[in-house]
C-alpha cells in the first residue's frame, strides 16, 4: 500500500493549488505538462514550484486533510507553507482526527 503525500504547488502568479499523490515529483511533472493528466486550474500557470509537502500515509487520511486545506484561506495557507509542519501538527492544526 503506497503512501499518499498531500502537496502545495505555487505558481507564477502565486496561487496555491493543493493536491495530493503518491509520488509528488510525478505529480508535479503532471500538472507542468498542461496534458490530460495534470489538473485544468494549473495549465499556462507554469513554471510551478513545489511550496510544500507531508506524508500522511493512507489515502482517506489525505483526501481529508486536502479537503480541510482547500477551504483555508490564502494566509493560511501561506503560514503552512511557512511553518512546514509535520503529520502530526498539520492534522491538529486542520482538526483532522488520525487513522
């Protein structure tokens, strides 16, 4: 069972697109493609940075997490970034209970 990553990519114009991933670079390389597989909201945004990044483990644990992430708002997002907190602080910080 693979380890699911949630992730935080800046882009040029400095947006934070939130995501998740079991192989993050992957991911990444997706989105800057602008193909099929990367995410619409990301194309001609490039180039794309990688802001952030946690192991969460299980994929229910990182849709959760995600979900609670997205609807912070742009400083709060930006003080994760900042702060870079592990698995642990992250959850409490969004409220998300552990598997």
């Amino acid at each position: 069972m693979p380890d699911w990553h949630l992730y935080l990519v800046r882009t040029r114009d400095g947006r934070l697109y939130t995501g998740i991933a079991t192989d993050v670079v992957r991911r990444i390389a997706e989105h800057a493609a602008g193909g099929v597989r990367g995410a619409k909201s990301l194309r001609s945004r490039g180039p794309l940075e990688l802001a952030y990044e946690v192991r969460l483990g299980s994929r229910k644990l990182a849709l959760r997490a995600e979900h609670r992430l997205k609807k912070l708002s742009r400083p709060q997002k930006q003080a994760i970034v900042e702060g870079s907190p592990g698995e642990g602080e992250l959850l409490a910080l969004l409220a998300v209970e552990p598997d």
